[in-house]
C-alpha cells in the first residue's frame, strides 16, 4: 500500500523514546506464535512483553538505529554487527528473571537457539525487532520501515538479516528481497526462519 498524506512521519529514535518504543513493540508482537509460547497466559503476557521491551529497547537506541513512527503506531530496531549477536546488557541475567518471571527459561532458550543460528562471520545490519500497533496494521508502515533502512544497508553495500515470526511476516519480508537461509528452532516451541537480503545497486 502506498502511504498517504496522512501516514505518520518515521524518524530516528533517541534515548527519551525508548518507552514508547519498547510500548508499540510489546503490543504488537503480542500475539505471534512464539509470544504465546513465551508466555501461555494470554492475561500475563501483555506486561511480561512490556517488561521484557523495557529491558532490552534502550540497549538498542544507544548501540544500534531505532526508528518510530511519529505518532507511537510503529517501530523498528536494527543494530550493525560484524558476527554474532550478543548485546552486553548490565545484569541481564537478573533483570530478564525479573521481568519475566515464571516465563525466564523460555526467554533463555530463545536467545541461545537465536544466538547459535546467527551468522558469523559476516557484516550484517540485524533487524532484531520490527512491529505495528494491531490499530495501524495493514496500512503499509511495516513496509515503509523496512524501506527506511534498506536505504542504508543498500548504500553501504550490506546484508540484512532478520527471523520471522512466522511464515506470514516471511512472505511480507520476501516482497522485500528476503530469502529464507534456515529455520530455527526454538526449544519445544514454534521456529523462527532465518532470512537474509542481500544488498541492492542504488
């Protein structure tokens, strides 16, 4: 869908924005497969998730490139990596066991089986996280987020990477020049497909 008039403004995130982004990301990211498998409990999962995005969103805003659309509806988090994802979160260990609870081992297992699945070895933007209030879904912001730094990535002759949630948001990346690489599987949970886009002439 092409964005109208209308559509909110994208811009680049700073450190004041980082609730509102960890906000749009819980909500939107909800109600996948493995959120639910994360946390069963439809009733606790929204703060788990809010908590969770709490933790790990500012990381991302200081270390990597986080867009927001100007009105909260949408959000993205991309970092550049030359191997391996492994963020240095201070305590992460204490504080992803206290914002997530019961649910802590499930959230463990998802970064090791994330972790061992990463390329490495390869410079690479990661798009850890990308999401749309479920208000403003289908009106082209995922799109246009991805768009928005497809233009850096294509400038600076690099790959893009991400894992899908599921094989929906694979077809959406893969009108994007994403190509599946690998499923990865995530404990005795839904996998997530590993996708890669390799860079466009400009």
């Amino acid at each position: 869908m092409t964005p109208t008039s209308t559509a909110p403004a994208l811009r680049r995130a700073g450190a004041g924005d980082a609730p509102a982004v960890a906000a749009v990301l819980a909500a939107a990211l909800d109600d996948t497969d493995i959120a639910h498998w994360l946390v069963p409990d439809d009733a606790e999962r929204p703060e788990v998730y809010r908590r969770y995005f709490n933790l790990v969103t500012p990381w991302f805003v200081e270390h990597g490139t986080v867009y927001l659309a100007a009105d909260g509806s949408a959000a993205a988090a991309w970092v550049r990596l030359d191997g391996k994802f492994e963020p240095e979160i201070a305590d992460y260990d204490r504080r992803l066991a206290e914002a997530c609870g019961a649910a802590t081992d499930r959230f463990v297992q998802l970064d090791v089986d994330m972790l061992a699945a990463h390329p490495d070895g390869l410079t690479h933007d990661y798009l850890a996280f990308l999401g749309v209030a479920p208000a403003a879904q289908n009106q082209g912001l995922g799109s246009r987020l991805l768009r928005e730094h497809h233009r850096v990535t294509d400038g600076d002759g690099l790959p893009a990477y991400l894992e899908a949630t599921g094989r929906r948001n694979a077809a959406l990346y893969g009108r994007h020049g994403y190509v599946d690489t690998n499923e990865v599987p995530i404990g005795d949970g839904p996998p997530l497909y590993a996708m890669l886009r390799p860079p466009r002439a400009q």
